[in-house]
C-alpha cells in the first residue's frame, strides 16, 4: 500500500517570449497598423514612468493610437500571436500526477487578460490566466481604465493569492519567465526558497533565476522541475519526454559566464615564490 502523501505545486509561467515567440504588443501594433511598437516601449522605459511590463497597458489608455483598441481586437491579437512548440502538451502534462508530484498551472502576465486568454484557449482554463484587466466604457467599446496590471509587485501580488487559493506552499512554487519583467518575482520566489527557471539568455534574469532551460518547445521546462525537483535522473527524464513522442536530440549542460573588460594600464605579475 502506497502510503506517500501528494505534494502539491503551484507552476506559475510569463506569457510574452516565455510561452509564446513574439510580444502581445507587436502583434496588436500590426492589427491597427503601428509598426513601431518596440521603439514606443523603449521610449516609455527609459522615463521609468511605469512598471516594466507594463508598457503595453499605459499605451492603451494615453497612446493616441492605442487608445482606440477594441476588445474584439486585443481577442484577434492572441489568436494571431505564435505560441511555442507543445504549450497545450504542457499544460496536459501538468494536469496529471507526476509520482507523488501534483500541479496547479497557471499563467501570470502583464499583457492584456483578453490576449492571452485568446492565445491559450482550449489549452489553459481562463480562470487560471491572469493579465492586466481594463473596464470599457458602457457607451462604447473602447478602453475607459486599467483595473489591473500583473507587472512587478503586481505578480507577486497574484501569486501570493494562489498560493492561498490552491493551498500551495511557498517553496513549493515554481516560477517560469524570460525578462526584466519577471525579476521582482523571481526575487521573491527564491527568497522563500521556491524555484526560478529562466527561457532567455538575458543577463539580469540569468543572474537570479536558479536554472536557465533555451529551446523553442514549452515542454522544456520539464528538465528542471524533473531534475531539480522531483530528483529524476537523465535517463528517466529522457524516458518521460519519449513516452509523448518527443524525443532529446540534443541537451548541452552548459554553465555562462558573462564577463566585461576595460581597458586599463598593464601590471606587472607578481612572481610566485618557489615551493
């Protein structure tokens, strides 16, 4: 009789490049005809006016061209946005019991909630996809307010009612992101001992995140929770990944350092002395 208690976890995972290719905001640009989308965030970052994340949800209430964006138009934007191999895989996956090993999954972004519910339907229940919220004018369709902005403090915010929702502990939270936007997460995720898994190779991420998994198939993150985690070796996690017809082509173990040199007037080495 097997008499090992379940242990339960809350996988919470970014949307924007960490489950998807390309930023909600420049796919939105592109349905109402701006193509400068990435120049615009930039420019608001460098004010540090708002969160970073959060630049999307300010140009939908200030931007001249934004602000005219219709609901049903934030809806086609997920439909269009280009997800990562096998995230709806992931989601089935997470679903089930792994051993004793049981998962609650859901996504935390700070792009429009209507995008990217649009984007993961039928793979993630929209209960469990949480964006920025926005109240629309009753004479009209087009954005009045921004309720809500999971970006910053406003994820962990989030993620601190999940965890009291589902009944997780906090080290028992695992958190996947990919940017800048993610570090005040990512901070407070390892400061109660819980788990970080970087997507990208940006520097400042890489630095906080306790493992960095680069591949453009979501089920990659499995790697870490399954290593790390649940304390499965190689040969079994290979097995775990062929048992869903995905088989490991290549998996290079590699640890980065990041350095930069200035230049600086030569010293003369100091001479070892002799044993």
């Amino acid at each position: 009789m097997n008499t090992k208690k379940t242990i339960r976890y809350l996988v919470a995972s970014d949307f924007d490049q960490t489950l998807s290719f390309n930023d909600s905001g420049h796919v939105l640009g592109e349905i109402i005809g701006v193509k400068d989308f990435e120049d615009r965030v930039k420019a608001l970052s460098s004010t540090y006016l708002v969160q970073s994340g959060a630049e999307l949800a300010y140009l939908l209430r200030h931007d001249p061209e934004f602000r005219g964006v219709r609901r049903e138009q934030l809806v086609e934007a997920g439909k269009r946005v280009r997800l990562k191999d096998n995230v709806k895989l992931l989601a089935e996956i997470l679903a089930k019991e792994l051993g004793q090993a049981r998962f609650e999954f859901v996504v935390i972004s700070a792009g429009p909630r209507e995008v990217v519910q649009s984007a993961l339907e039928g793979m993630v229940p929209a209960e469990n996809v949480f964006g920025t919220e926005f109240g629309y004018d009753p004479s009209g369709p087009e954005i009045a307010s921004v309720e809500r902005v999971p970006a910053g403090y406003g994820k962990v915010v989030v993620l601190q009612e999940l965890e009291q929702k589902f009944g997780t502990r906090p080290d028992h939270t695992i958190y996947i992101g990919d940017g800048s936007s993610d570090l005040y997460v990512m901070h407070h995720v390892n400061s109660r001992d819980g788990h970080t898994i970087a997507v990208s190779e940006t520097k400042d991420i890489g630095r906080i995140a306790k493992r960095t998994v680069l591949s453009d198939n979501a089920t990659s993150v499995f790697v870490p929770i399954l290593e790390d985690i649940l304390k499965w070796d190689t040969g079994q996690i290979r097995e775990f990944f062929e048992a869903y017809g995905l088989s490991v082509q290549g998996w290079d173990k590699i640890r980065t350092d990041w350095l930069t040199f200035h230049k600086t007037p030569a010293k003369p080495r100091e001479t070892v002395p002799a044993k």
